[in-house]
C-alpha cells in the first residue's frame, strides 16, 4: 500500500500545480468541466446507492446538452435555469418579467438591469450564457420533413475476469454470456414530435436464446407529440411523471440534500418520455397534458411487471412475495422463475393553475394489482404496502413572495382501509443578490404509502423532519454553502430496532484561487443510529457519528488540458468510541485535443477504509449519458481511462477500469465471485448522428 501513495504523491506534484499558462483568461467563470462535476456532485449523495452504472441519458440529456453548449438567456426553460445555473426562483422569476415587459435581452450585461442580478453573478454566468433569438413557433408537419434528427447509440461492457457464476458446473450459475449490451435509436423532428426505442441486455443474460429468444431482456420505447396548439404533451409508451414536490409522483435527480438553497425545492417534469436502456421506475402506457399558459391538464395510464415470488396466503389464495423495485436481472434459473409474475395498473391526473406569481395543482391516482401483494413479516415492515391497491391525492402550489419563494405539498394515501398523510411545506428566501436561505418541513405518517413518490426524506416510512440551507458569496473569489438536517422516526426501521432519528449537516467553501482554478472544500457530518453487535446472539442499538473530509482542486493548465485532485477522509466514531476511517486520493486527467476531435480522461486512485461502512463515494467519468459512482472500500488502487474521439457524423468512446486489491485474494462472492485480487472492466460506446436541415435558397 505504501508503494501506492508514494506512485499517487509523485502524481500529484506532476500533475496538481495551478499553472499560469491561461491567464489571458477574462473572467473568473468555472469552466464547462467544472460546472458538470459540481452538478453530478449535487447527485451523487442522493444516488450513491444505486447500481454504479445508472442509465440516467434521458434526464440529464437536456442538462448535459445545456453545459456543452451556451445557453441561451431569451430561451431558458426553470429546469436548466435552476439546476445549471443554480438561480433562484425569485430570479428566474424577474428574468422572465422583465423580458416580457422590455422585449428579449440583446446582451448578456443587460441582465445586471435585472432585479436580484449583480455583476459578480453576470460574470460568473458569463461562460456559460449568451444572448441569441429566441426560436419562432414550429410548423409540425413541415419541420418533419425538413428539421430532423437521428441518434443511434450502440453500447458495450464487460468484466474481464471470469466470475464464478460462468463456470460450467457452477449451482444456480448464470445462463448467459458475460457480455452487457444495450442500444437506443432517438428521432426528433423540431420540437414537437419524438420517438426512441430501445433495448437491454445485462452481464448473465442470454441473447436470442431459450429464455430470451426477443433478444434483449428489456425493450423500452415512446412516441411524443408536444406544443401542437392547446395540446402540450401526448406520449405513448414509456415516461415519467413529475408534479409538485413529488410526495405522489416524482423524479428522483432534484432536490437533493447539500445541493444549495436553490436546490430544495423539486422542479416538477410533467410528462418525461423515456426510452431506458435499463429496468427503471419508469410508467409505460399513454399520457396527455392539455392546456394553455393557465390551465393545464394531464391525464395518464400505465401497467408494470414485478419480479417476486408467488406463494400461498392463510386463506389459501395465490399472493406475491417479494420486491416492488425491480432489479432487471434474468441471469438464472432462479431469477427467469421470477420474472414477470405480477402486473399492475395505474391511472390518474393532475390539474393546475398557473398565474405570474403562484401555481396551485392537484393530483390523483389510483394502483391496483391483479394479485395480493403479501405484507412483510418483520415488525418494522408492519405498515408497509400489502393487498391489491392504494389510493394517493395531494395538492401543490408555488408563490413568489417579494424576494421569497414558498412551495409545498401534502397529501394521503389509502390501503385497505388504513389512511395515511405526508406533508412537505419549505420556503426559499433571496436576500439579496449574495444571499439565499432555504426551510423545508416534512412529515410522513407510518401509514401514509406512495409506491411512485420521491420527496424529500432522509428514510422511508414515518418520519418528521426540518432541513435548513444557506449560501452566501463572501467576495468575488469565494462561496459558501451551509446545510442542517435534523429528523426522527417515530417507527423501527430495517436493522434498526428501537425508535430512532438522526442529524446531518454540512458545510462547502468554493475558493477561485486563480483564473483557472478552483478549490473546493467540503465537510459532512450525519449522527445515525444502528443496530451493532454486542455479541454473537444479541445486538444493540448505538449511534454513529460519521464525518467527511474533501479537498478538491480543478485546474486548467491549458485550453487542452484540464486536472482536478481530490482527496477524502471519512471518520466513523462508533458508540463504544471505537474509530473506524476511510481514505480515497485521486488525481484526474482531461486531455482536449480539439484539432483532432479527441478527447481522453484518466484517473489513478489510490484508496484504504477499514470496513465496507466506511466506503467512500466518487463519481466517475463514464461513457457519455451514463451516470457512474463508484463505492471505494477496502485496500488497494484504481484508475480508468476513457478515451472519446468524434468525427462528422459519429462519435466513439472507449472506457478501461481496474480495480487491485491489496487486502484480499477473492473478489465478491456466490455468483459474481472472482479468484484472485483485481477486477477490471471494459466499455465501448458508437453514437450516430444524422441531421437533415432544409436547403438554403438563393432568391
């Protein structure tokens, strides 16, 4: 292990220096790079338990799209204006207003006639914005002819090392090939007609074989017609919806803990069409929203297939036992016996008024089961879903208020007689330009359900909860943000066995230490209570105090060459006052070389935490549209690299990740077990791009 941070600290020294070499550079704005890792980030605590390889393409689609490229001021939807430029509603709110009452904006420093601008917030947009037209009205019929897009994408992963599960006498082994394989076709012709289809295979699978004679285990597909007159969206096939705070339906990519103020509050989707290239929460049916500037109306029905097992209830009748969330994994014999063996349906609307200052909405909906759904048979599961159906309603609003924004969202549910409630109520206060802070209120009763809910919480089932968020700009240079989350369950929860609660906060400084670079400092703390083994037979519950250090320097050397240093440490206090730590350090590498259409990344990492508990999370850099947070736990070293080269109309990326293990000698266990200490992976990504644009004509 030694050899390693030595090789890492020589790295370092190499590699982390802040160069001088772009100070002709204007303004002290983070680069693109910068501002996609600070949104991944905002992400990354929030999906850090999700399968490390999540396909989120079509929600971060538009985000990424909006990061590569300016975006336009006179054209900005609240989605990228909050998320990617971390505004404020009160701001967005103002920018809309005033380019309503004086016309569009003709440069970008007319916005510090804006009010809740100031020059420090102009400059710091200044990479990332201009001022262009804002589009003309689309003439559907015409533009599908004339103005469309295609995208074919074309996707491969697989681990190297032969896993267990692959052997020929292997119990219960996998069926299929090691290969990962996925494809999405996209067209879109302007911005009122979309369509995508797409398809899955996961490592274990077979392909066009017995169990899978389709060929892809999963296939996913939409049609979208939108902005045709008072029809704003229909979707046939796969989509997602969002309203209000998602306490009844939501995505799960907003309003995330230590985000900033500005990131509390949920940006309600409406309709999202999808085509996933994995089994994802995603509804698949039909879905319209009517409407106009004022009134809107969305009405939708789906039907979903659950993996479980079907068992016999005490009265003797069929019920299903098992998971509502999906793993998508068809990989055994075990695991084809459970597929697809319970269908639901769903069905529901929302409706809302909109005016300048306030919106106020209404949604509900109805999911019934075509068998019992079987309740759990530990205590803490007392009160979770069982039967065939529940019934969720809740209302929204937003309002501006001055400089404060108020927002929330309550509702109930009802599951075989049993009522339940849910409550999210928060506020966003904009003091001034420099200043902001956020209140959130939540409340779940242990009764209340909401199988497609996402709201703000810090658990699941009953829970009572405050969380307060600042940010401030303490000059030109530097940044804070402040965080408070303080919540209690009144109910047991999984391996925790008496009531329980917990308290998180945290802190982050962002310094711009030089016109191409900047520094971050991070610090988090979250008190939780465990179950922890007092003995062989017997366990206790305790508290955990956890704390997490991060350092983080990016820096442009050139216009070609981009590094960024980060170093984590996190320290576990157990309640018997025994210390448990964590450490990760790595140092990443982006190569730009424009004049080819090359692109390259690397990490080395080099990382040692005494316990699975004491992992820590990073994100990764991916093939593009996928969205990777790695767990580092245990001894030993990583790196990557990923290699991207674009040419006219397709680009091309190609991924290679190890993993080396000083602590053990056998990686994983059951099926995906691996003999010996490393685990590596390679990736290969095509994507293809067709565009037809009408011809110019010569008058």
């Amino acid at each position: 292990m030694q050899k390693h941070i030595t090789t890492f600290c020589f790295m370092i020294l190499l590699f982390a220096r802040p160069s001088p070499m772009v100070a002709q550079q204007d303004s002290l704005s983070p680069p693109a790079d910068i501002v996609t890792d600070q949104l991944f980030e905002s992400m990354e605590d929030q999906l850090s338990e999700i399968e490390e390889d999540a396909d989120l393409s079509d929600e971060l689609e538009v985000l990424l799209d909006a990061v590569g490229q300016r975006i336009n001021l006179n054209d900005l939807s609240p989605e990228v204006g909050y998320t990617i430029l971390h505004l404020t509603d009160y701001q967005y709110y103002q920018l809309q207003l005033y380019i309503e009452v004086y016309g569009e904006l003709s440069t970008i420093y007319e916005l510090a006639a804006v009010e809740g601008f100031d020059r420090a917030l102009v400059e710091r947009l200044s990479s990332l914005v201009e001022v262009r037209p804002k589009k003309k009205p689309s003439r559907p019929v015409r533009e599908f002819f004339t103005r469309s897009r295609s995208t074919l994408l074309l996707r491969y992963r697989q681990v190297v090392e032969r896993q267990a599960g692959y052997a020929d006498d292997a119990t219960n082994g996998y069926v299929g090939s090691p290969m990962r394989l996925a494809f999405k076709y996209s067209f879109q012709s302007g911005d009122c007609f979309a369509m995508a289809l797409s398809g899955e295979k996961d490592a274990g699978e077979e392909f066009f074989r017995r169990s899978m004679r389709q060929g892809f285990d999963h296939y996913a597909f939409f049609v979208n017609i939108k902005n045709v007159g008072v029809l704003k969206s229909c979707v046939i096939g796969d989509y997602m919806l969002g309203f209000g705070q998602g306490l009844t339906l939501g995505a799960r990519t907003m309003g995330v803990k230590g985000g900033g103020a500005a990131q509390v509050r949920r940006f309600p989707s409406m309709i999202r069409a999808t085509a996933p290239m994995n089994e994802s929460t995603n509804l698949r049916g039909a879905a319209v929203t009517v409407g106009n500037a004022q009134f809107s109306g969305t009405l939708f029905y789906s039907h979903r297939f659950f993996d479980g097992r079907l068992t016999t209830d005490s009265a003797g009748g069929t019920c299903f036992e098992g998971s509502l969330n999906n793993t998508g994994y068809h990989r055994t014999a075990g695991e084809l016996a459970k597929r697809n063996v319970l269908r639901n349906r769903q069905y529901g609307g929302h409706f809302q008024w909109k005016r300048r200052i306030f919106e106020v909405g209404v949604t509900g909906m109805n999911t019934q089961f075509v068998l019992p759904v079987a309740a759990g048979t530990a205590l803490y599961q007392r009160y979770g879903f069982a039967g065939k159906s529940v019934a969720n309603f809740s209302t929204d609003y937003k309002v501006i208020l001055r400089r404060a924004v108020l927002f929330g969202e309550a509702g109930g549910s009802v599951n075989g007689g049993r009522w339940g409630w849910g409550m999210v109520q928060g506020g966003i206060f904009d003091f001034d330009p420099r200043s902001k802070m956020a209140l959130l209120v939540r409340y779940y009763s242990r009764n209340f359900l909401s199988l497609n809910g996402s709201s703000f919480a810090a658990g699941s089932g009953e829970e009572l909860g405050v969380y307060l968020a600042a940010d401030f700009v303490l000059g030109q240079r530097t940044t804070l943000s402040l965080h408070a989350d303080i919540y209690r369950f009144p109910w047991l929860r999984f391996q925790v066995a008496q009531l329980s609660g917990g308290f998180d906060m945290g802190a982050k400084a962002d310094v711009s230490v030089s016109k191409n670079a900047t520094l971050s400092l991070k610090y988090q703390y979250a008190k939780k209570e465990q179950n922890q083994p007092v003995s062989d037979y017997y366990a206790a519950t305790g508290n955990s105090d956890i704390h997490r250090f991060r350092l983080t320097l990016n820096s442009g050397v050139s216009t070609w060459l981009k590094l960024k240093t980060e170093v984590d440490y996190l320290l576990n206090v157990l309640s018997d006052k025994t210390l448990r730590q964590g450490f990760l350090v790595f140092q990443d590498v982006g190569v730009e070389v424009e004049r080819w259409n090359l692109g390259m990344k690397l990490r080395f990492a080099v990382f040692d935490t005494d316990s699975y508990a004491e992992r820590l999370y990073a994100y990764e850099n991916d093939l593009l549209y996928t969205f990777t947070v790695n767990g580092y736990y245990g001894k030993g070293i990583r790196y990557y690299f990923v290699v991207d080269y674009g040419y006219a109309f397709f680009s091309v990326q190609f991924r290679w990740s190890q993993t080396v293990y000083d602590d053990r000698r056998v990686i994983s266990s059951g099926a995906a077990e691996i003999q010996g200490n490393t685990k590596s992976e390679v990736a290969l990504q095509a994507i293809f791009h067709l565009q037809n644009k009408p011809k110019k004509t010569t008058l």
